[in-house]
C-alpha cells in the first residue's frame, strides 16, 4: 500500500503547514543574519553569545538545506510558480541586498562577514525549499 494512501488529508495540509512555517522560519533567520552583520559591521560591536549560537546555526541550517534541495530532483516534479508577492516585493528586495553588498565588498573594500554570506545562503535555500511543496 502506498503511503500516500494512508496519510489523511487533515494530517496532510498539517505537515505541509508544519514544512511551510520551518521554511520561512530557516528564511527568517537569515534575514536575521544580514542584518545583524550590517550592525556589527557598522557599529563594531559584536554579541558573543549570538555568535556562538549564529556560527552552529548557519553550519546545520546549510548544509540540511542544501542536501533538501539537492535531494529535491527526486521528489515528484512541482512547478509552482511564483507568488505575486515574491515578484513584486521578496525578490527586488534580495536582489538590491546583494548588490548593495557587492558595491561594499568592491567598491567600498568592505570584508563580509562569514554571517553575512551565510545568511544570505540560508535565505536562498529557504526561498528554493518553497518549491518542494505543491499548491
């Protein structure tokens, strides 16, 4: 019998809640991330405590992301399109972020932080995650 069979359809709207809010909680995170390092990069001060918990943090949360993502080519085909949303608004945003961060790096010599960069990975690995999840 096939799994699919036996997982009801209030168990699975339930787990696919569950997988949605870990997504944007992984997504969060990262968001977190960046601009903690735009603080710290601004400000010079750093939180050891967060550091500690952020260096863990971003190791798991990358490297689990990348193997669910890279494991994504055998899950059954999804495609999803793009909400509205993450046109209009999400995407621009990212986008900016990461040229505004080039200009800093190149132009500015601003030496990113390894949060800042893994921040954004997480980001990226979150917003990919979406497309795991059928509509």
């Amino acid at each position: 019998m096939k799994l699919k069979k036996l997982i009801s359809p209030n168990l699975k709207r339930a787990l696919n809640q569950l997988l949605v809010l870990s997504i944007n909680f992984i997504g969060f995170i990262g968001v977190f991330l960046i601009i903690y390092s735009i603080i710290v990069a601004l400000s010079g001060i750093t939180w050891p405590v967060l550091e500690n918990i952020a260096t863990t943090f971003t190791i798991y949360a990358t490297l689990i992301g990348t193997l669910i993502v890279a494991a994504s080519i055998y899950f059954p085909l999804n495609t999803r399109p793009p909400d509205s949303l993450s046109k209009i608004f999400s995407a621009p945003i990212v986008i900016l972020a990461v040229i505004i961060t080039f200009f800093s790096i190149w132009v500015l010599h601003y030496k990113p932080t390894v949060y800042l960069i893994n921040g954004f990975a997480i980001l990226a690995i979150s917003r990919s995650l979406f497309r795991l999840i059928s509509r």
